[in-house]
C-alpha cells in the first residue's frame, strides 16, 4: 500500500479524491494540505510515497510548489486540475500521471495501478516541469505565514532548528532546503552552513588561514570559508 497526501485549496475536492483513493484499498491518506506551503511542510514531515496535486492554487501554484521540492527526495506527483491545458502540458511533459476534475473512479484505477507498478522515481518524477528560478520563498515567522520575495533575501543559513531566511526587516523559518535555495535562487554558497545575495554584500574583511567574513548592508556577519572565498571574489570581479 502506498501512502499519500492530497494537496488542494478546496475542502470539498480534498475530501472527494481522499474517499476515491481510499475505496481503491491499494492508497492510504497520511494528510491534507489546503496550500502550496502547508503542502510543502507535510511534504517534509510524512515523506509520502506520492503526492495527488492541484495546480490552481492561490499564492503559490502546484507547479511552483513542485520547484521547491528537492529532486532527491520528492515523492511522485500526480496533478489533479480542472483545467485541460494544463493536464496536456503535464502529460507532454512526462509528468507522471495527472488527474481530469471531477475525477473519475476508472482513470483513478489506472493511475494507482501506473504507481503500484513504477519502483523508479527518476522516470517516474515530473521534475522537468518544475520551475528552473523561484522568485519567491515560503516562510513561517511569528505565528504567521510569509511569502518573500527572493530578491529580498540576504543570505540564508542552516542550523540545528532547520533553514532559515534573513531580510533586512524580519528573519523567518523555511521549508525548502539550502539544496534548492543554492540551485534555484540567485543566493551563492559562501559556507557550508550559508548562502549569500551578492546584491547584499556591503564589505568582506579578509581574515586570517585564509578565511574571511561577509557584512551584508543590515549589518548582519557571515562566515566564508576557504573553500568558496575564491569563487565569491570572482563573482565580485575581483582576480
């Protein structure tokens, strides 16, 4: 039995699909999401084996949502939408299954038939869809949810307590790994534990062994280390 999570911003249609896939004794339903970035937190958390997705999603879409998830890691995505253009765009794509609304008990039966059968997530992941940029970063602060724009980020960072943004104003929690946020978003690597905005660098004071650190214009210190202080000089234009 492979496990889910059915991602969809309308209560009804999570409940509809959760019943059918249910029925087919062969899906067992781990969660919900109502959005992109309760979805991607669950995601993180339940690791499902495959992932029912609906692509019209306020604020952040099924398909950016599938940006900000690891390769590695991602489980099986399957669309769910009502709208036909973006079903043929998935299905051209390779994605690997998707889903017409209202959805119909047969098509279910093939799609959870294709997924019991696939043991291969590289051919089997729709990961040539999924967004090249992301142009802005899911985050938790403050007992509230915030979308901030990636070229407001001045560096980023991990530590014991998961990856962390920080902005001139506010510093906030995220969901994505500094895997994606280095992969996906201008942010360069300058430490194995941080990621910086060349646009944020205010000045790097050369330290000694080779090391150095990084003032971004908040003021805020980051380490560099010798391993990336030469690329990051290079970006800087300096030889």
């Amino acid at each position: 039995m492979l496990s889910a999570l059915v991602i969809d911003d309308e209560l009804f249609a999570r409940e509809e699909l959760t019943e059918l896939l249910e029925e087919t004794g062969q899906i067992e339903v781990i969660g919900h999401a109502s959005n992109a970035i309760e979805g991607l937190k669950k995601i993180n958390q339940l690791k499902p084996d495959v992932v029912f997705l609906d692509i019209q999603m306020p604020q952040i879409t099924g398909i950016e949502l599938l940006g900000m998830l690891d390769p590695d890691t991602m489980p099986k995505v399957v669309f769910v939408t009502a709208y036909d253009e973006f079903a043929i765009q998935a299905f051209e794509d390779n994605a690997f299954d998707y889903l017409l609304k209202p959805v119909d008990t047969c098509r279910l039966e093939k799609t959870v038939k294709r997924l019991l059968k696939s043991e291969y997530q590289e051919q089997a992941s729709p990961a040539v869809l999924a967004p090249q940029t992301l142009d802005q970063v899911p985050c938790i602060g403050h007992n509230r949810i915030m979308i901030i724009p990636t070229q407001d980020v001045e560096f980023a960072y991990t530590d014991i307590s998961g990856v962390h943004v920080q902005t001139r104003e506010q510093k906030a929690t995220s969901q994505l790994t500094l895997k994606v946020l280095e992969e996906k978003t201008p942010l360069v690597r300058c430490h194995r534990q941080f990621l910086v905005n060349i646009k944020a660098i205010k000045e790097i004071k050369l330290l000694e062994n080779g090391l150095a650190e990084i003032i971004t214009v908040s003021n805020h210190p980051i380490p560099v280390s010798r391993r990336y202080l030469k690329t990051l000089k290079e970006l800087l234009g300096f030889h």
